[in-house]
C-alpha cells in the first residue's frame, strides 16, 4: 500500500500519517522529519537545505529527491509507505511516479486534508518543539505537564523559527502556490480523496485518520 498525504503546514498530517503508520503497519516518511534529523547531524545535505528551511521556503528539488531516494532504499518500506510532506509541486509528483514505476509500486491514495487557512496559522502559532527529541507541543491543546519542559526527555520546549508566524504565512503562501495543481494533478488520476478537518467542520485529525484506516483495512 503506498499513501501520498496532502495539506498545508499544520492540517495535522503529520498526526494523520502516525496514526496510520502505526495502525497499518505502514512506513511513515516524512521529508520535513527526514531535512530536520540531517540538520540535527550537522549533515552536508542538512546544510544544503538549512537556509531554505528556516525562511519556509522549499528545498531545491535535487537535494529533496536525492534524500527520498536513498530513504525508498530502506527495507521497511516492503509493508507499504504514508508519505507526508511530498510531493510538494507537481514536478515533484511526476518524479515520485518515474520512482515508483522504476519499483513497480502504484499510489493507492493521494489524502488531501483541508483546514481552513485561518485555523492553521493559530495552531501553528501554538506549537512548541523540544530542544531534546523534536516531540510537538500545542500551548493551547497538548500543553506539556511542565510549562517549557517536554514531558517525554525534559527537554527545553522553544518556537522553531519555521513556527514563527511571520514564516507561517511564507509557509502557507508557498503551499497555495502549488496545492491546487498538484491535487488536480491526482484527481486526473482517480485517487484524490479530500477530506474536511478542524474546528470549522467539527472534525480531528484523528476523526479523519480513524475513518481512513477503517477504509484502507477492507481495501
Ligand atoms: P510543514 O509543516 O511546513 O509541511 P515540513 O515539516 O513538512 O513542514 O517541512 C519543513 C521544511 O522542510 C519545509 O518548509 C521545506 O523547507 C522542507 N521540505 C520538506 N519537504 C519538502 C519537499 N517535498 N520539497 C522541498 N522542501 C521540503
Ligand atoms: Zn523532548
């Protein structure tokens, strides 16, 4: 089974992916997790891909697909793979397909989760990384038990400069540019699915991850 995940920065893919990795037994690769471990390591593609990740703007697509590459070498893989955070544009999109034919794997379903852009700058806004193992915090939904202290290493809990609301917006903007070709770019294909989330339409990210999985499970 191979799922593209689509949305903007703080639809809660990220949540929808976990929940799925782990309850279909699913390899979750996430290009932001991936850049994020490289610049932890002080990596040489880690470097390269810094100054682009701290302005929210996309890392050029050599470096990005170099990384996804060597990551689709894994074995882990072989169970099937949610992948979040790419493709980003649709040149991305074809690449991913020539990689995919190249393994003989085929898309099942592209999973477009829809927030309104109003409620995504407010959530991510409130989030807080940790200094120690990267866990997520949201000051409003998940706070930690200690304020600042992340729960699961103590860790000192800070605002990720792509967290700042200032790249907030140049995050978002970067997505609208490209988000409508690429969902009509799977809807040609027959495996778009949109699904509503957020406060708005009353519904979680793991509202919509449990109804997915139901479906993916009898697929
Ligand atoms: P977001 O929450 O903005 O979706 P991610 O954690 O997915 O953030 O990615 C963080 C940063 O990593 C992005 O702002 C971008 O600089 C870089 N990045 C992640 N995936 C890609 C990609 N597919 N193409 C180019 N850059 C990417
Ligand atoms: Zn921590």
């Amino acid at each position: 089974m191979f799922i593209v995940l689509l949305g903007a920065p703080g639809s809660g893919k990220g949540t929808v992916a976990e929940v799925l990795s782990q309850n279909l037994k699913l390899a979750h690769i996430s290009t932001g997790d991936l850049f994020r471990e490289n610049l932890k390591n002080e990596t040489e593609l880690g470097k390269e891909a810094k100054s682009y990740m701290d302005k929210g703007e996309l890392v050029p697509d050599d470096v990005t697909v170099k990384m996804l590459e060597q990551r689709m070498e894994e074995p882990d893989i072989a169970n099937g793979v949610i992948l979040d955070g790419f493709p980003r544009t649709v040149n991305q999109a074809m690449i991913l397909d020539k990689l995919l034919e190249k393994k003989g794997i085929k898309i099942d379903m592209a999973l477009n989760i829809d927030v309104p852009f109003d409620e995504i700058v407010k959530r991510i806004s409130d989030r807080r990384s940790c200094k120690g193992c990267s866990a997520i915090y949201n000051i409003v939904f998940n706070p930690p038990k200690q304020e600042g202290k992340c729960d699961k290493c103590g860790g000192e809990l800070y605002q990720r400069e792509d967290q700042k609301p200032e790249v907030v917006q140049n995050r978002l903007e970067v997505y609208k540019k490209t988000a409508d070709e690429i969902i009509k770019y799977y809807e040609a294909k027959n495996i778009l699915r949109t699904e509503k989330a957020g406060d708005k339409a009353g519904r979680t990210s793991y509202d919509v991850a449990g109804e997915i999985e139901e479906e993916l499970r009898t697929k």
